[in-house]
C-alpha cells in the first residue's frame, strides 16, 4: 500500500470523529510508526510482538516493523494503527457549577429523557437486573455514588496503557456521562436515574488523555471483542469516524471492524452506536459539504463511498439524536415546549438505511440565553445526567476525580438510552441474543408523524412497548 493512499485515508478520517467526537472540535488522525493491524493467514503466529491477539477472527495488533510484516508469511495484509487526538467529545456540554441545587434534593425532574420514555413505569417491570452493559468510552468514575453500585471494576479494563488502570475517567468525562444514561443507581435520595438502573456497567477505557493510546483503532475493536468474551447483553459505543472512504485502507479498517462486530454479534452481544454529529444524510451523502480536512472550510465529497464508522458497520444499531426546545421554560415558567422531546437534534447523522432508531440525545436553540435555575435557559434542552471533574496535580498528572452532574447533547447521548432500554429487554427476557434484542426495540418503535422516517429509521425508542 503507497504511502499515497495512506495520506488520503488519514485526511478524510481525520475531517470530524461523530459520535463522541465533537463535530465542532478539531479532530487529527495519526498514523502509528510501529503499531500494525495485520490480517493473518491461516493459524500463523507473526514475528512480532503481538499487543492483541484478535486471532478469533483471523487478525493480531503487533508492534514491529512494516518492512519485518511485508516478508512475513503469517502476514496477509497489514496496516497502520491510527489513533485520534480529540477534544471534548460531546455535541454541547453545560457545567453544574452554576447550578442552584438548593431546590430539589432529586435530579429526576431535571432528566427530561427519563420522563419522556416514562422509565418509572417500565421500572415497575424491570430494572434491568441481571443484564451486563458494557461502555467503551473515555472511562466511567466509578467513585460517583450514582454509578458505584452498578460498576464490575473487576472485570472493567483500561485499554490504553497510561497505567491509570479503569474505573477512572482517564480520558474525561464523557464516559462518566453515558454510563450515567445507562444505568445510574436509583438508590439514595440524590442524584440522577439511568434508563436501567440496576444493570451491571463495565468500563472499557479506550482514551487517555494522560500519555495512553488515545482512540487507537485496534483498542475500539479489541474493546469490542472483550465485550463479548465477558458475556456482556449490550456495548455501547458513542464513538465513531466520518467522513471514511470504502476505499482503499477504508476497505480494510472496514473489514476488520466488521469482523469484529459480526463475531460480537453471533457471541450475544448487542452493539449499540452513536449515529454522529455531523448533521449529514448518510445514505445520500455524495456531493455534501463537509469539512474533510478539518481547515475550517468546507469540501464537497465526491465518488459516492464513502460511510461512517462504526455506525454503518455490520450488526450495529446506529442510533440518532432527538430532544425537546424550551424545556426550561416548561420546568420554571409552566410554558409550553417549542419543540418536542422527539424532535430530531439539529446536528444529528441521519439516513434512512443507516439509521436503526432514535433515542433522546438532547437539542438546543443558543439564543436561549435566559438564566434559568443558574444555567443558560437552552442548557436545559441537553441531557442531564452523571459527569466528573478531573483533576491533576501541578506536572499534569492524573490526581483523582470529584463527581458531579451535568449536561452534554449528541447521538453520544442517544446510543446509551437505547443500550439501557436493550438492557431492560434482556432483564425479562434472558434467553434473547442480540438480534432478538436488536428486533425487539425495533418493533416497538414508531415514526412520529411529523417527521421522515430518515431520522428514526425504525422509529423513536419506546421503551414500554418493547418491555
């Protein structure tokens, strides 16, 4: 493979990470020198240092040389690992430090998702006991009281090195937030609800920000094959790359993330994913406008190939974004919604084929700036749930977290309603594989009528009727 085709796979995958990668944030592909992907042949062992032995569908992560891999006859083909260095990998976020929490003693009127999906009501069914989410993420802080109970630290791992181990938000907050969505614990007086809040949460850390592999491709699809090996029901995935090309190296990460999905798949796991932030019609997406080369203009894509990874990969249930307008004015001044929870985010992915189901992600209008309960009035459109603050000690070393909650929007937001929702399916109903899972949230789903159908694929997530 030329060093050509390398070059031009980098600058379209490095254009916008969607999904949990901030489509507003500048994202940048790198390319690893010594790390390689390498399709194997056979039952061969390569003569490398073997990082991941992915050898249950047929490939290996190896650090080594690419000339040593080309003589290789183990080796069918290979290519570089590609890590990305992102920034704040939500849609919108809004702090809680302005917060006035001296009203409420409980977050749940906050929590608009939860109301609109009534997940008290599904409660009275099930609570998702007895089911196993996996969130391969930036890390989940498993000292936050809404999430501790529900954590397998033991069999949570940390994919990137950095040595922080898991149960930590080394990679920041992010992951913190969707695990909260899934299933933070209703035990206490405080707090916040997970869509199903006793499901048991693993934390798969594929991003550090403190010297780890920061969103290594080969992490991704390792962290999703474990996912598997552990038995977990349902992994959730905000993350994703868009625009790629099916070209090309496009081809082959292609290949192996769907090897990976498909084997994850058969082995009973469901794999939830964000649908991205980039505003786009995935299925018409030839001759769109998108920032390819992340220089802040806008480049027209051309050649009809091109897809977002991993929501348009095999087996995955791509999820959209949706969310209400004015909710604060609804929560404080007794107004009516300008828009509905079911309202499609503005700057969510849509596609009628690479949709499966919307799920509430959050929305916002900025011109709602009106201070509403301390915060700026559109803040109350994002989701509300568990985040983190990390903290580091004066040489920039990881030195702890301190809990907290928080707003964020994006199909990040989206994906872990419909995980929980997958969650509580499987509670009353431990005999379903994933496909079963996947049908089930689909059949209940309906299409709002004021909306296509290229928002919510099979429709909006509904979680009584799939219950």
């Amino acid at each position: 493979m030329t060093d050509h085709s390398r070059r031009k796979f980098l600058k379209v995958s490095g254009a916008a990470l969607g999904g949990a990668f901030a489509a507003s944030s500048t994202v940048t592909a790198m390319e690893s020198r010594e790390r390689f992907i390498v399709k194997l042949r056979g039952n061969r062992s390569p003569n490398a240092e073997v990082l991941y032995d992915l050898s249950e569908i047929g490939y290996a992560v190896v650090k080594g040389s690419e000339s040593a891999l080309e003589t290789d006859k183990a080796v069918k083909s290979h290519a570089p690992d590609i890590s990305f260095d992102v920034s704040d990998p939500a849609r919108k976020s809004v702090s809680t430090d302005a917060l006035d929490e001296s009203t409420d003693d409980s977050f749940y009127s906050y929590q608009w998702d939860k109301q609109d999906l009534d997940v008290p009501t599904a409660h009275e069914t099930t609570t998702g006991e007895g089911s196993r989410v996996a969130v391969i993420d930036s890390g989940i802080d498993a000292t936050h009281p809404d999430l501790a109970p529900n954590v397998n630290v033991d069999l949570s791992q940390d994919f990137t090195g950095d040595g922080l181990g898991a149960g930590v938000p080394g990679g920041g907050d992010h992951g913190t937030h969707v695990a909260g969505i899934v299933g933070a614990s209703n035990a206490g007086d405080t707090g916040v609800i997970g869509t199903a809040p006793d499901t048991e949460l693993v934390d798969y850390r594929v991003f550090s920000n403190f010297g780890g592999e920061n969103g290594a491709f080969s992490i991704v699809v390792a962290a999703v094959l474990q996912a598997a090996a552990d038995d977990c029901d349902v992994a959730n995935l905000s993350l994703g790359a868009y625009p790629i090309s099916r070209k090309g190296l496009g081809s082959f990460y292609g290949g192996f993330l769907n090897k990976a999905m498909t084997y994850a798949n058969k082995e009973g796991t469901l794999l939830v994913i964000s649908a991205g932030n980039d505003a786009v019609d995935l299925q018409h997406d030839n001759g769109q406008r998108v920032d390819v080369d992340g220089d802040g203009e806008l480049e027209t894509l051309e050649g009809g190939h091109w897809i977002s990874l991993p929501n348009e990969g095999a087996q995955a249930m791509s999820v959209s974004a949706t969310g209400p307008v004015g909710y604060g004015y609804s929560l404080f001044a007794d107004q009516e919604l300008v828009e509905p929870p079911e309202t499609p985010a503005k700057y969510t992915n849509y596609g009628t084929n690479a949709v499966d189901i919307g799920a509430p992600g959050g929305n916002y209008d900025l011109s709602m700036t009106d201070p509403l309960g301390g915060v700026p009035a559109y803040a109350w459109d994002l989701v509300f749930n568990t985040v983190t603050t990390v903290l580091t000690d004066d040489e920039g070393n990881y030195a702890g977290s301190v809990p907290g909650w928080g707003w964020k929007a994006g199909t990040s937001m989206a994906a872990p309603n419909v995980a929980g929702a997958a969650a509580l399916v499987k509670s009353v109903n431990p005999g379903y594989n994933a496909n079963q899972l996947e049908s089930t949230l689909k059949r209940a789903a309906d299409v709002p009528e004021a909306y296509g159908k290229e928002y919510y694929g099979s429709g909006y997530l509904n979680v009584l009727d799939a219950l």
